[in-house]
C-alpha cells in the first residue's frame, strides 16, 4: 500500500489559494517534472494546471459573455492574442494596466470589432462612429493593395479599444488593440517581434509559447530582428523587459545561446510549450522532455 509523503499530504489537503501561492514560486520546467514523482503527484501538478493555465478563466475578466465565445471569433476572424497579456498568461504574473494585443489580417477586423462593442467596448475615435472605423479599414486596404516593394513593417493599422470597469475601491479601464498585419498574425511573431520572450500566442485552439525553456526557465529574452526602431524606442522596450525580470541578450553575446532551441521549428512542435483548448486538462509540456 502507497503511504503519502508528508509533503504530498500537504499538498494534497492545500486548499487552491495555498496550493497557488506555494508553486508559483516554481518554474514550469519543475512543476511538470513532479508530475513523474508518483500518481499524486501528478494529480496535484494536473490538478494546478487547471487553475493557473486555463485561458477561459484568464480572460474572462475582459469580456461579458464567456470566454470560449470570444475563442470562437477569434476562430472566425483568423485572429490570436500575443503581446503581454500571453507573456503574463504563461508566466504566472499580471503586469497592472497592460492591454490586450489581438493581431489579424484586414478581412476580420469589422467583425471582431463590431463584437468587441457588445462586449462593452468603445473604439477610440473623435466620433465614435462605425463609419469612422470603416474608413480606416478603407484605408488599410489600400495602403495593402497598393504598396510596392518590401514595406518596412508588416503593420498596416492599429484600433483602440476601450471600457471601464467598477470594482468596490477603483475604476479602470481596458484597452484592446486590434493590430491589423498584411500577414498570417503567428508569421508576424515569428519573423517580426522584437525577440524570443514575446513570442507566445493564443489561438481559438491552443496556447503556444514558441521558446519557452529560455524564456520562463532561464528569463531570458534573444534579440530577433533587425535593429529598425528609434534608439529611443530600443531602449524602451529592453528596459521594460528587464524591469519585468528578464535578461535581454543580444545574437552576438557571446557563450548565452546553449538554451536557444532553433533549427528547423514549426509552431506546436515538441520544443514549445503548447496547451491544447479543447481539453482543459491537457497541457504539452515537451519543452521539457
């Protein structure tokens, strides 16, 4: 007969917000090797999965109706989140007044914008009016038919969107971008995010962070495009970054690549950290393997 650790009855008995409070100060990588310690075990670390990694309930807070409604336009309008709000999702961690990056191509931006609106959202415009916001898709358009040559950023447009929400002490408000990109949005963040740390999605089937092991194991963060933004804008995000608990590093430093996986990658593969929506309780965890 298996007897019970006295660390794991004390897991076992842990109410949620004690059981949270104690493994966040874990990595992932050590989470996800105690689930091979013993059958508990891994229903405890199944069991946190749940709590801490469920997109439903991590975003539920941004919208009025329930979270897989609004998986379901992104799925209707090819669109992901990525930015921040996926960086904080995996990292265990909420960084105050961030917004919400939503990346897709210009054929879904009226319909996602027009649900955002039901959802208590406002676009950030001088009249507030649709048609303020069709002319800018208008234009986005064109500027995407007509351009010529190799333009120097994928971005053709971006929309705000804000509300304001009362708790019992404070009022705050939630924006949502919608960021309008002449490209599938994960080759966007692939090929063109500034480095490796915020290279993380959510699709309308699964979360994936593409580089996880160096990311949320080693904090750290590789420089992966062109240096094509102002001295001034280059330095903002690498000390937000850093502020935020991450080395930012450079392709040319020296003897600090051994835990940057590249290579022949595909998005999902086993060197990602994929959580699949479809099944809540199941969590990849490859990167680990």
């Amino acid at each position: 007969m298996y007897r019970l650790s006295l660390f794991e009855k004390t897991l076992i008995t842990a109410e949620d917000d004690l059981l949270t409070y104690f493994l966040a100060f874990w990595d992932p990588h050590d989470i996800f090797k105690a689930e091979s310690l013993s059958s508990v075990m891994l229903g405890i670390v199944s069991h946190y999965r749940r709590l801490v990694w469920d997109p439903d309930s991590r975003f539920q807070p941004w919208f009025r109706d329930p979270t897989r409604q609004f998986r379901t336009m992104l799925r209707r309008c090819g669109a992901i989140v990525t930015g921040s709000q996926m960086l904080q999702f995996f990292d265990r961690t909420n960084y105050p007044d961030s917004d919400m990056d939503i990346f897709l191509r210009i054929g879904g931006v009226s319909l996602l914008g027009n649900w955002l609106t039901t959802q208590g959202y406002s676009p950030a415009a001088p009249s507030a009016k649709y048609t303020f916001f069709r002319n800018r898709v208008q234009r986005a358009c064109s500027q995407i038919i007509t351009r010529q040559g190799e333009p120097q950023t994928p971005i053709r447009g971006v929309y705000n969107y804000y509300r304001y929400v009362a708790t019992q002490t404070v009022v705050h408000h939630q924006k949502i971008q919608l960021v309008v990109v002449d490209m599938d949005p994960i080759h966007h963040v692939i090929f063109d995010f500034h480095s490796t740390g915020v290279m993380n999605f959510l699709s309308s089937t699964r979360a994936v962070s593409i580089f996880p092991l160096c990311t949320f194991r080693y904090r750290k963060s590789y420089v992966a495009r062109r240096n094509r933004d102002s001295p001034e804008r280059t330095a903002l995000w690498r000390n937000k970054y850093r502020n935020r608990g991450f080395r930012v590093i450079n392709k040319r430093t020296k003897g600090a690549h051994t835990d940057l996986i590249l290579g022949n990658r595909t998005t999902g593969d086993r060197h990602c950290w994929t959580i699949q929506l479809e099944c809540k309780s199941s969590t990849r965890r490859t990167y680990i393997d």
